[in-house]
C-alpha cells in the first residue's frame, strides 16, 4: 500500500506540473528534435515532348511513429541541377499511404493483400486521397505545418496484424522541349498528342478537346518540324522534415476539396448519405472567339460541400494551373476560411518561369481563430483568366484541420493517462 500512495503522490504532482505549464515551454524540446532527409525518385527518361506519368510503390520514406512537419520537392537533373519548367513541366506529384502484407512482394494495387490509407477528404474512394501533392507552384509554396502541430503517422495501432505502412510516389511530368505548342502541351491537348482513347483504351467523348486522359505515360507531343527528339533524366527530388511522435504533438486532419465535386444527397434506410463525384480537372472555355479582344474576362466556377467533421485551421492553400487567378474557401455565413493567390514567374530560371505558377500563398491563421463547424457547408470558388481557352486545369483545395487546440489536445491527453494510472494503481 505504501508503494500505491507514493505512486499516486507522483502521479498527482506530474498532474499539477502539466496542467500548469505553458504549452509552448511543453513543446519547446521537440522543436529542437526535428529530422530532415532527402530522397530522389528513381531516374525519369524524357525525350523531347515526351511524357512521364510513373508510379512507384515503397518509395522512400521516413518511418516510424512520427510527426510530418513538411514536404518540399523539385525536379532535377543527373547532376543535381534544377530543371525549369520550360523544360520540364510538372503537371503533379502526389504522395500517398498505404498498407501491404508483409509477406508480399509485388507492387501495386489490385488485391486484398494492399489498400490505401487515405486522407480525411470527402472525395469519393480513393479520389484525392493523397497526404502532400502539388505541380508548377512546388518550389515557391510553402508546406510547413506550424508547431505544436504535426500530421501523424506511423502509428502501430493503426496498421493492421501482419502489415506494414509504405508510401506511393506519382510523378507527371511533361518535356516541352522543341514542341509546337508549350502551353497547349502542358494542358494535355488531344490533338497535339494525337490521342483519341482513355489509358483503358476507350473512346474519349468528342467533347472531351484536353486533359489527363491526353498525355498519359510515354505519349508524345508534337514537336516542331524538324527537331530532332534528345534524351534527358529527371528526378523528383523531396525533403521530408519530421519528428518522433508524442503526447505534445497536435494531429492535424487532412482534407482536399475540390471544385468539380458535385454532391448527390440520398436518402436510404440507413439514413442520408452524400454521394460525391470529384471529376478533379475541368475546362475553361475562352469569353471571346478572338483571343486578342478578351481582355478581363474571368471564369468563375463554385461548389459547396458539407464538412461532417470540421475544427480549428492551421494551413491552407490552393492548387491551380496556368490561367488561374485564385481560389477562396467561404465559411456557411460567408466570411473567408483561406484565400490562396498564384504568383506567376517573369524570367528564364528555374523558380521564375514566365507564364508559369510557380507558387501559391497559403494561409496560417493564429490557431484558434478560424474554426469549421460540424456539418458547415463551405463554398469552394475557383477563378481563371478566360482570355484564352484552358483545359485540364485544377480547382483544388489543400486543408489541414486540428480538432482540438493545443491546450485542450494535450491537457485531455495527460487526463486520459493520468486516469488511467489511477486505474492501474487502485485496480
């Protein structure tokens, strides 16, 4: 009995130490444990206006129960080089999470011996379901997720018996050397890939004029008469920042929402259930026949999408190509969650491209300070310049959503541990 009283003296003090200690001094020492490491995907051969949309399972990866603080990429060349997006076009990377039995050796989908872990996002199946992914705009957007905040993974609760966590890695990149039509090879024009068939070899519908079912892995687009195709490889290379996992970690939910969703509600015996269909890309259709007189045209296309489960906002931003102007995400009483605006580039290096995005703004609020509600519909806009005609182009919305704040998270969760101990001492 005696070792049981001293226990819960113990325990109690711990209780009081933690209930009354600034959360940022609590955090302070895991500030100083981050981790940081640099990976490159394999080699990528691209011939001039060729293109590469490759897949590679069990990538590198950081592993163990961590904390995900960023993750940063470019393309590069042999020699480490940066390679603009004149050049080399990165339409998209993506990084996703899955489980695969341990006893497995073949990569890729298809069985039950795989699935994907996806995000918290309201994309039908495995749609968007990545954890980071950006295009043109990956060099000059920032990713860091703010302390004491971190997306979590690693988790051994959370991995089935007999499986282990691993990491997709999606690279879509396009080489736009010596093509008749940069830009119009950088939005997956059909004609200049001269594809009329999806990559199950199905008939494109005939209003279908440009998209990813155009430029899939090693299509071709057209060069200008006389160049000569020349060789070169790429890389993706990414930085991934990271922490050990624990009990002053806030995790983060993430969520990408997307302009092209059209929610279907339905109403079954189990009660309501929303059907989304998240299309990802679409077309901006020019306001003018003429390019040349559409000065100021805008289009405009919105969504609104119930939240289930909403939170505090610690970051946001949009992803948008070539045309976009920016994207808003409104709140059900129509103030403004996040506003994310392209910046575009005016030279030739890689970072400031002319004519490309090469980065977004993203959005930091003060934690706290922005909170979705349960079930709140917000409204998602997306803006393109219709000066000219654009196809393939993205309206999505990248969000990273704690539903408890710091003080709160970590305060529960050394009550929870502290009744537990208690348990474990009276019982």
């Amino acid at each position: 009995m005696c070792f049981e009283f001293q226990d819960l003296v113990f325990s109690l003090v711990i209780l009081v130490l933690v209930l009354g200690t600034p959360i940022s001094g609590a955090f302070a020492k895991s500030e100083n444990n981050v981790k940081s490491a640099v990976f490159l995907s394999p080699k990528i051969e691209l011939g001039s206006g060729s293109v590469a949309n490759k897949f590679y399972y069990d990538t590198d990866f950081p592993r163990g129960h961590i904390a995900l603080k960023s993750f940063n990429a470019e393309v590069v060349d042999e020699a480490g080089n940066p390679v603009p997006l004149h050049e080399t076009y990165l339409h998209h990377w993506v990084v996703a999470r899955y489980h695969q039995h341990k006893h497995v050796i073949h990569k890729g989908f298809g069985d039950n011996s795989d699935y994907v872990v996806r995000n918290n996002g309201i994309c039908q199946g495995n749609v968007l379901g990545q954890y980071f992914g950006l295009g043109s705009e990956t060099r000059g957007t920032a990713t860091h997720i703010p302390d004491p905040f971190g997306i979590e993974i690693g988790n051994p609760e959370e991995i089935p018996y007999g499986y282990e966590e691993k990491w997709l890695l999606n690279v879509h990149a396009i080489d736009t050397r010596g093509v008749e039509d940069r830009m119009g090879c950088t939005e997956c024009k059909c004609d200049l890939y001269n594809v009329t068939k999806n990559e199950r070899g199905e008939p494109l519908s005939p209003d279908y004029i440009g998209g990813l079912h155009c430029c899939h892995d090693l299509d071709q687009c057209r060069l200008r008469e006389g160049v000569l195709s020349i060789k070169r490889s790429i890389y993706l290379k990414y930085t991934v920042k990271w922490f050990d996992w624990d009990n002053f970690v806030v995790p983060v939910k993430i969520y990408i929402l997307d302009v092209t969703d059209t929610l279907q509600i339905s109403d079954n015996s189990k009660g309501i259930n929303s059907n989304h269909a998240c299309k990802i890309e679409y077309e901006v259709k020019s306001c003018s026949t003429s390019h040349k007189d559409g000065n100021g045209c805008l289009h405009v296309k919105r969504t609104s999408l119930p939240l289930r489960t909403g939170g505090y906002v610690v970051y946001g931003v949009a992803h948008q190509h070539s045309g976009g102007i920016g994207s808003t995400l409104y709140g059900q009483d129509g103030r403004v969650i996040c506003s994310s605006i392209p910046s575009y580039g005016n030279g030739t290096e890689a970072g400031n491209e002319a004519d490309y995005i090469v980065g977004m703004s993203t959005c930091y609020p003060q934690p706290g300070s922005v909170k979705i509600i349960d079930g709140e519909t917000l409204t998602l806009e997306s803006n393109y310049s219709s000066n000219r005609g654009h196809t393939g182009v993205m309206g999505l919305f990248y969000l990273l959503v704690a539903e408890q704040l710091p003080h709160q998270y970590i305060r529960h969760s050394f009550l929870s541990s502290f009744t537990l101990d208690m348990k474990n001492i009276f019982y």
